[in-house]
C-alpha cells in the first residue's frame, strides 16, 4: 500500500476518533432505574439527537439504553431508520411511568412508526428482549436521573 493511502487511513481514524470521543463527552450519559433494574442511558433532548437515535450503531450493550426526553407530551413516534439490529422500546408519561411498550422492533419494519396509544414525555430504547427479561410492564415507575 502506498505511503500516502496509509496517511489518509490515518487521518481518517484520528478524525472518526475524534469525532466518537467528541459525541460521547457532548451526551448527556446517566443511569435510570427501572422495575428494579439499572441501566446506563445516554440522554437525548436537542432535535437532532431525538431524530438520530440509536440509527447507525452497530449494537447496544445489555443494562444499556438511550433515553429520549420530549420538550412536551405527545402521541411520539419511533422508527428504526438506519438501525442494524433489534430493540425494545418504552414510553413513559409525565410522571416517569410506562404507558406503552415495543418489545423486538425489527430493523426490516422501516419505515413503519411505533406510536402509543396515549401522549408520552419520554422513550427509553433498549436492547431487544429486555422487556422480557426484566418484566417491565405498563404502570411501572421508573427511577430518572437528576436533571431530566
């Protein structure tokens, strides 16, 4: 390989690197409970953030998850654009309890949305067969971190 493709190889994974580290220190990461169990989110609020998601990852570690906090209640939809593996998702109203659950949203079932029957502040995506496992179910109260 020529000296100057491996510089742009180079280049391109210090700039992807950086990028990565970037996103990880500019999002918000905290821990939620929920039925008991822990799990450690990464918080979207801004536009962008709630539009992107988990759309381009390449998994999503068990007791891990993504919490997406909605300026207000709402009927919000969720789809799995750009998404490479399966999810559970959970919506929660105002008061921090599940109204609605997903369990094994598949990435083949873009562009259909997932919406709750009844207005929902927040989402939290997890990784698929977690409702399952953990038993979480409408009516439970989760635990948020401060500041959301």
């Amino acid at each position: 390989m020529p000296r100057w493709m491996k510089t742009i190889l180079v280049l391109v994974a210090i700039i992807t690197g950086g990028a990565l580290l970037w996103w990880r220190m500019n999002t918000d990461q905290s821990t939620l409970s929920l039925d008991r169990h822990r799990y450690f989110v990464s918080v979207m609020r801004t536009e962008d953030e709630l539009e992107r998601g988990l759309s381009g990852t390449d998994s999503l570690p068990t007791d891990h998850g993504m919490l997406f906090v909605f300026p207000s209640d709402n009927k919000w939809q969720m789809w799995m654009k750009d998404m490479k593996y399966p999810i559970d998702m959970v919506w929660l109203n105002d008061y921090e309890q599940v109204i609605y659950t997903v369990k094994d949203a598949e990435p083949s079932s873009y562009p259909h949305t997932f919406t709750p029957n009844d207005p929902a502040r927040y989402v939290i995506e997890l990784p698929s067969g977690t409702i399952d496992r953990t038993g979480i179910k409408n009516g439970d109260v989760a635990g948020f971190p401060s500041g959301v």
